[in-house]
C-alpha cells in the first residue's frame, strides 16, 4: 500500500502540477475560456490511464504457472525501463517545463487550434497516467498486494492537495528537493522489480546461473513479516536472494543510481517558483 501511495503522489503531482500550470497560463494572458479544453484533455487522460490500469490487471491473473512468471518479468521490465526513463528525464528536464508548457499553449491558441490545446493537456497528463499503470501493475503482479491501489487513490487524493495549496501559495514546498528523494526511493523499487525479475527466470529455469543462495535472514527479517513486506515495497527486500539477483540489483543501483546523481548535480540550483508559478 506504501508503495503504490508513494508513486501515486510523484506521477499525480506531476500530472497535476501540468493541469495548474496550463490554467495558471491561461488566467496569466487572460484566456480562461480557454480552461474547458484543458479539464477535458486532462479528464479523458485520466479515464485512458484507469482503463489501461485495469486492462493490465486483467491480463495478470489469466495466466497461470510460467506463463504468470513470464508475464510477470515482462510487465516488470516494461515497469523498470519506463520508470528509469522518467525519473531520469524529470530531473534533467524539469526546470524547461514550465516554459515549454506555456510556449506550446500560446502556440496552440495563436494558431486557433483549441482542440491543439486539450490534446497538450491530455498527452502531457497521459504520460503520466500510463507511467503510474504500468508501474502499478509490475508492483501488483510481483508482490500481490490487494492493498496497492486503495494506497494509490490516497496517494492521487495527496498529490492532488499539495497541488492546490501550491498554487494557493498556501504552502512552499522544493520540489526539486521533493523529486530527488523520491526519485531515490523509485530507482530502488525498480532495483526491486530486477531482482524480482531476476529470481523468477531462475525459477523457470531460464536463468540456470547464480541460483546459490547469497544469504538467508528469513529468521531475522522475514519476508511475510509487517517489516519484509515494507522493506520489500521500498528496496525490493529479499531475505534469501540468489547471487545473480544481488548482483542485478547492484548493477542497477549502482548504474542509474550514477546516472541519477549526476543528473541532480546539473541542477542544483532549482528554485521551487521555477517550475511552479513567477
């Protein structure tokens, strides 16, 4: 449940804070009748990303055996390489896109193109939506927590909150301190999802490498246990992993988690009203 409330409030407050800077531009150049196309881009976003949430959990449970392995494997490669990809962009591209959201908006309704406007919000919220249903689905398929999407509607119902008492200036939130911290605990649930990935080929026999056991804390930390299943959520813990497994895991972390640092030390100088409002 952590988890799935976790990814929820990142991706819901990118999406939401694409939403309030669209509105926020139309308001700024007095445009407001304007703001239907956004809200109806923006919907119809959310609508495709829920359908696509329940499509993926209806294709996870009509396989059984290895076939649910394989398919897990496959949603959770699908899972990491999308995350990898959107933790990496957000922290490199994140101080542009206030900027390139308003140019395309005012591009959109200088040409007289309104329906242009509400497909920007709608591809810009999609993105978003897409990410947290695949991400959702690799975390459900790996782990089997009932618990994941009631926690990803609280963390949906957070994001949308801070959203509003951000541009309410209610509230001074740094959200590139805010996008770092998460984005380290995202880099290690992916991390997670390759070690699951790595474990599940082994048991099918399509991995007959590395499969002696690196460590077994099971007595210590179980993983049925409040604190396995948490630690399994956050780091993808594994009280007896293989050695294959610890060794992906290692790679992974120790590659994008580079990748992941450099791209924060290129943009330590992000102010909050940056990507927010002027």
């Amino acid at each position: 449940m952590i988890a799935g409330t976790l990814i929820t409030i990142r991706e819901g407050l990118e999406a939401f804070l694409i939403i309030g800077i669209l509105l926020g531009y139309l308001t700024k150049t007095k445009r407001m009748q304007f703001n239907i196309h956004i809200w109806i881009g923006a919907a119809a976003a959310l609508i495709v990303s829920a359908l696509l949430a329940i499509i993926f959990q209806y294709m996870a449970f009509q396989f059984e055996g290895t076939s649910a392995e394989i398919f897990e494997v496959v949603v959770a490669m699908l899972a990491v390489g999308v995350l990898t990809w959107m933790v990496l962009w957000m922290q490199r591209q994140s101080r542009g896109v206030k900027g390139e959201l308003e140019q395309k908006a005012d591009e959109a309704i200088s040409s007289g193109q309104a329906f242009a406007l509400g497909s920007l919000a709608f591809v810009s919220v999609l993105r978003e939506g897409v990410e947290t249903a695949l991400f959702l689905s690799a975390m459900l398929v790996t782990s089997r927590d009932m618990l994941l999407f009631p926690g990803a509607i609280l963390g949906l119902v957070i994001a949308a909150a801070i959203t509003y008492l951000l541009f309410r200036s209610a509230v001074r939130l740094n959200l590139r301190n805010f996008f770092v911290v998460t984005g380290i605990f995202l880099i290690l649930i992916a991390a997670g999802l390759i070690g699951h990935s790595v474990m599940a080929l082994q048991d099918i026999g399509w991995l007959p490498i590395g499969t002696t056991i690196a460590w077994n804390l099971q007595a210590i930390i179980s993983n049925d246990g409040l604190a396995g299943r948490l630690l399994h959520a956050f780091f993808g813990y594994e009280a007896a992993p293989t050695f294959l497994m610890v060794v992906a895991y290692g790679l992974y972390v120790v590659f994008f988690g580079g990748q992941f640092y450099n791209a924060t030390r290129q943009d330590v100088s992000q102010p909050v009203a940056r990507f927010v409002k002027q």
